[in-house]
C-alpha cells in the first residue's frame, strides 16, 4: 500500500484575525505555526482505531513569541512518562526467568512522589526471576484513537527503611483502597524509560534524572472529562479552531479531540477522501488547572468564530438609543419612588424609569460632553488656593487599599484633612489584600499628574522624611467624606499634639449621593476626586489596547461594548443572596440574571460585553450562551502583559484595568452593589457617560431600557453633580 501523506499549514497570520477583516493593530504578533513532523503512520492490525483507513499523522507546532513556552508547544518525553504511570495502575512486569527466558505477567502497581513504581510481589512471583534486572511496560489508551506507551527499565529492590515501608504502604492504600502486606512490597529503581506516543510510533529514551525531575501532567485527572464534553457537545467549536488555527487543503468531515494538557490538545482529522491526520495546537498560554483549560478552549472558540462568521449588525445602536432618550430634568414630585444604595451594606439596586421631556445625546470625538437642550456639563469647582501665611509644617500620611473605587475616596480625604490642616502630604504606598503586597505608587498611577494637579492646593513630598518615624505618627481614623467639623472636632487637635498623622479611612456608607448642601471642603474634594488619579503610562497602554480590542470585536455596533461589573468571588459571599427592599431588586445579580436582564431590554446575541471577573469561570458559560462575544481579561489582555498584569499573584493591576475599563465603555451595567458601582458613575458622569443601567429581575419578555437608568443619574444625585454643572453652549 502506497502512504499519502499531507502537510496542512498553520493559519495564524499576524494577528489571530485576518487583517483583510479584523485590523488589531494593539494586539501582540504572532508567528506562524511551523511544521515538526510529517511522516505516515505504518498500519498496524492491532490498533484500536474508530476512523480507517489510516494513511498519515501530522504534527502541527507553534512558536508565537508572546507565548509563555518558547520552543515546544508539546510536553516532554519525561513528563509523558511521569503522566502515564501516574494515571495506570496496571502493566507488565518482566525479567529473566530460572531458565534465562525472558518472562513477563500483569502486575498492578502504584508510584511515589519520584514516580518510583511500588509493586506488590508474593513469594511464588519472586522465585520466578533470578536478576534484579526488569522492565514495566505500561499502556495508557487515549480515546480509544491511540495508546501512550512507557517502558521502565531498572533494577528490582526491597525498601529495607521501616518509615520507607510505611510511606510505600499508605501509597498502595491510597491507590487501591486495600491494606498491603509490607513483606510484599517492591519497588524499581529507574535507570531509564521508554516512551511511545503509539503503536509502530518512533520511541524516545528519559534518563532517570529526566523521569525523577519531571512533573506529571497537571491536567491528567481531568483530561478525559475535558475531552467527552467537547467530543460530545462542542463538535460545532472543535471544527471551526481546525479550520481557522489549521491551514487545511482539504475539507475535514470528521474532527475528534485525542488529549489535553497544559501546553495544549491533540485533533484526529479525517478528510472526505478519508486519509487521516493528527494535528497539534497549543493553547495561547500554559494552563494548570480544569477551569484555565476551558477558559482557554473558549477563548480560542470564540477568536475562531469571529474569524469565520460573518454577522449581521446587532441591534446594540437602537438599545444605545433608547438609553440616551433619557432627560436629565425631571422634577422630583413626578418621580417613582424606588429604594436605592444608601447603607453600608446595600441591598437594593435603584432602577428609574425616566420621562420623555427631553433628550439627552452624547457627542463623537474626544471631549465627550453631555449635551440637552443646549445645555453641557462642565467643572463647576474653583481650585482653592493654598494661603502661605500661618502654613504649619507637619505630614500626613496614608496608604491606598482595596483597589481603584476605593483609592478614589481615599485620596479626596487625604487631600481634604492635609488642606485643612495645612500639612505636607506624603504620596502614598498602596497595599494590596494579602499580608506583604505592597507597591509604590507610581506602579500604578502617574505620578507627575497626581503632583501637579494639586500644585497649589496642597503640597506633596514623594517620600516621607527620615525624621518622621511610626513612631511619632498618630494614627488617625477618618470617615468617608469627611467634613470640616469633623476635621476640626477629631483630628486637628491630635495633629496639633503630635505634628505628624496617619490616616485610616474607614465607609460608613458606600453610596456616594451628594449632601443637600454645598461645603467649603466641596473644591478641595471635587478636585482630588476627579483630576489627581491617572494610570501610569504602561498601565494606560494595557488599558487603551484592551479598549480597542473590544472595539475591534465589536466591529459590527459600531465599537460600542458593554461593560458588566461581575465578579464571582463577590457573588459567592452571604449578602449577595440576600433580597433588597425593592420589588425585583437584590444587591448582586448571577451571570444567568444578567443575560436574561440584557436580552429583555433589547440586546442582542452580537452584542459585545466585557465582565470583569479576570478569568473564565464555568458559571459565565449563561452569560456566554446570549451572548457568545463575553470576554474577560484573560481574553483579550495583550499577550505580552500577562504575566505581570494577570498572573502576578496580586489584584491590584486588574482592578486597576477593570475600573478603567468600566469607566470608558459605552453602557456600564453594575451586576454588584457597592463603592465600585458608586465610583465608576461618578467617573462616567464626570467624563459625560451617562448610560449605567442597573439589573432587575424583569417579570415579562421585555422592558424598556430607559426603566433601568442608575439613580446616580436619573436623580442627578451622586456627588458628581456637585462637582460638575450646567452652563449654556456658545
């Protein structure tokens, strides 16, 4: 039989997206997959194959340099080896028999940490074999379309250690569930293994120090069930990452996932002509765990599926509309009464249906104004100046924590108590919520912009002085929005004893409603507020990049996105299940009440949202059934910003991006009540992006987006609106 054998390409250009259709000028490039192998495979009768005949195999490597593998998309012999053993526990054991015959019979066995094969011997078994020297070949069948082989080849031994006695026997128990007599335990020192990727497969030598050093898979103990869903339900996705990541001449009529790992999968294709290929592709990054691994399969689905579909214009511009029908001047008495975010532990979220006296529009380019009834809104605060007469010397000190929503409020106090008391403000650190997580503040924010926004109106020093000690630095707690009585009653007298404070500030209420009257401490606040924190230059790129890419993604409703404040940590905790007073209200909405809430109001399956829960989590996959462009960071985070933005081990970077992210998309939608929801209004409102619609459980199939206008903006009563105000266009 003449072998045919075919060489299927890579079709990753540039970009993932052909840049005929999908310019990503912000996304990192990548470098084509390149070819490692190709050669037919020699047909073997006793392989178990669902597919026939078998003509070649393929191996299709990739080598994109923003990877965080740079040379082998595929796991080495040596971890295939530590994989196979660690997940059977049966093989052949062989040796010499009394009659210098080579011998062998199943045995089952289990492995140590080392991946030291522990077997289990009666004295009749032992008298068979008069050399030390044996092998254990064992077979691990992968989806019955190919078997993995490893052959160890070492010497016999008996553990004389009792405590190596002990541990080897809690090892079989924990294999097998049965007690093991300890006269009956052997083990195999490893010399050297064999591997086989399958029957009549080349084979590759490990060394012992190869297998003793490797890790098994991490995916291994879950692998399988990775791949009978996605054989079972996700044929549709497996089909189309073949044919988009896969530069194929021929037309696939069968596709099978084979294996996973953390590198990535192998596909058994076959074409109408049925020759037979094995293609690889890697994930775009190494992945450790279950979740990680379908977050990346879906990732590469959807990438796939916007490269293929060509869609129809989503209706997101008429649900935009509809938002932006909203007035601004409702008087109060006409108003429907609704309960909103006024406790420390919200529990209602205000919606508002809003009248149709007027209309409010969002102007196109860079300045973004509110514009209604010829009217915008504008900086209403007079930057105060600093008087230098009776200036007393002394620092105030204080670090930022909890993550952009927070450092907000806490920066417009600071700068509040320093002004009032006419001391030096030190920058601040900023802590994360891990003991030990602690970053200078230009790791994250400008620092320049921060010292000359407050030129004037408090003076800054970069770092504390050397004299100023923990020591002589009372520490001082201090509500959110604090006023000037308060500063005067509580703090100035202990800043007058010591000189030198700390402050702590604590949330009596995270709504951020502005008072009935006006305070002189209102600039001072307003200015801090809303003109002092901007994110450092590279932060600000990761940002812009993110930004564009789901404009790119949203190509279709004119790069108009959708940004959903949805983190699942914060669902799973008691107060998000908790009814709020409101009739079809609750201070935190699941994935599932989001996407019903958004598809009755009017949004379509194309319509392009962005969650900012940083990772794929299985309970997403609602959200992502309406509306299959869901994205989180993971997703369209640069490549090359990963490991720093992403797996650093610390969160403040991505709530760094999530807030900002929020603040610019074109509907914010709050799935979770808090100072997060409250701060990023109060940004939107500031830069004229006024369209936060806030979920509810919808009773009917349908619902006017304008019923769900924030409070913060229907009401005009959120604190921005002390800070900026109406003035009549020339």
């Amino acid at each position: 039989m003449l072998f045919q054998t075919k060489f299927p390409t890579s079709h990753l250009p540039t970009s993932i997206f052909p840049r005929t259709h999908f310019p990503r000028p912000s996304f990192p490039p990548f470098k084509p997959f390149t070819l490692q192998s190709f050669k037919p495979l020699r047909t073997n009768p006793c392989h178990r194959f669902s597919i026939q005949p078998l003509k070649c195999s393929v191996s299709v490597v990739a080598e994109p340099t923003n990877l965080e593998f740079t040379s082998n998309p595929k796991p080495f012999p040596a971890e295939v080896s530590r994989t196979i053993m660690k997940l059977s526990s049966v093989g052949t054991f062989s040796s010499l028999s009394q009659e210098g015959w080579p011998l062998g019979f199943g045995v089952r066995f289990a492995v140590d940490l080392n991946g030291t094969p522990l077997l289990c011997l009666n004295e009749s078994s032992r008298k068979l074999f008069v050399d030390k020297k044996c092998s254990l070949h064992v077979q691990l069948e992968q989806c019955e379309l190919r078997t993995l082989q490893c052959t160890i080849h070492g010497n016999l031994d008996k553990p004389g250690d009792g405590m190596a006695l002990k541990r080897l026997s809690s090892a079989w128990k924990k294999r097998f569930g049965e007690e093991v007599d300890e006269n009956n335990i052997y083990v195999i020192a490893v010399e050297r293994a064999l591997q086989m990727a399958d029957f009549a497969e080349d084979v590759m030598w490990v060394t012992s120090s190869e297998y003793a050093s490797a890790n098994p898979d991490p995916l291994r103990d879950f692998a399988k069930k990775i791949i009978d869903v996605i054989n079972e339900h996700n044929m549709e996705d497996v089909h189309r990452i073949c044919n988009i990541y896969v530069n194929l001449d021929f037309q696939v009529l069968d596709a099978k996932m084979v294996w996973v790992d953390r590198l990535g999968f192998d596909m058994r294709l076959r074409s109408t002509q049925n020759d037979v290929f094995e293609v690889r592709i890697p994930f775009p990054r190494e992945v450790t765990d279950e979740k990680a691994a379908k977050s990346a399969f879906n990732g590469m689905s959807q990438l796939a599926w916007e490269v293929e579909k060509n869609v129809q214009v989503p209706e997101f511009t008429k649900v935009l509309a509809g938002v932006l029908t909203v007035t601004m001047f409702v008087m109060l008495g006409h108003m429907i009464k609704r309960d909103h975010f006024d406790s420390f532990q919200p529990t209602v979220h205000e919606t508002r249906r809003a009248s149709e006296h007027g209309l409010v529009s969002v102007t196109k380019g860079g300045e973004r104004t509110w514009k209604e009834d010829g009217l915008t809104l504008k900086p209403c605060w007079d930057k105060p100046v600093l008087e230098e007469a009776g200036e007393v010397h002394g620092y105030v000190t204080f670090s930022l924590t909890n993550g952009p929503e927070y450092h907000v409020s806490q920066i417009a106090d600071a700068v509040v108590v320093a002004r009032h008391l006419r001391a030096t403000l030190v920058l601040p650190d900023i802590r994360g919520s891990k003991p030990g997580d602690k970053r200078n503040f230009e790791d994250i924010y400008d620092v320049q912009k921060f010292i000359t926004s407050l030129d004037g109106v408090v003076k800054v020093v970069k770092t504390q002085p050397s004299d100023v000690s923990s020591r002589n630095l009372a520490v001082v707690r201090v509500p959110n929005r604090v006023t000037e009585n308060h500063i005067a009653e509580n703090i100035e007298p202990i800043f007058r004893t010591k000189g030198n404070l700390r402050l702590v500030t604590y949330f009596p209420s995270v709504n951020m409603k502005k008072k009935g009257e006006k305070a002189r401490t209102d600039s001072t606040a307003c200015l801090a507020m809303f003109s002092t924190l901007e994110p450092q230059t590279e932060v600000l790129e990761v940002v812009n990049s993110m930004i564009d890419r789901l404009r790119t993604l949203s190509r279709k409703s004119n790069g108009q996105f959708v940004a959903v404040d949805l983190r699942v940590d914060i669902l799973e905790k008691k107060s998000c299940h908790k009814n709020g007073g409101a009739l079809g209200s609750k201070s935190c909405y699941n994935p599932q009440e989001v996407a019903l809430f958004l598809s009755k109001i009017g949004f379509n399956k194309d319509t392009t949202v962005y969650v900012t829960q940083s990772k794929w989590d299985s309970s997403l996959d609602a959200l992502k059934d309406f509306f299959p462009k869901t994205y989180t960071k993971e997703a369209i985070m640069p490549m090359d910003k990963k490991d720093k933005f992403l797996n650093s081990g610390t969160s403040e970077f991505e709530k760094v991006i999530d807030f900002y992210i929020s603040s610019e998309s074109d509907i914010f939608v709050p799935a979770i009540s808090g100072l997060f929801y409250a701060n990023v209004a109060g940004k939107r409102i500031a830069s004229g992006r006024n369209q936060i619609l806030v979920p509810a459980n919808i009773p009917g199939s349908s619902a006017t987006s304008a019923d769900f206008i924030s409070h913060y903006v229907s009401k005009k009563n959120h604190f921005a609106y002390t800070c900026f105000c109406y003035f009549m266009l020339e």
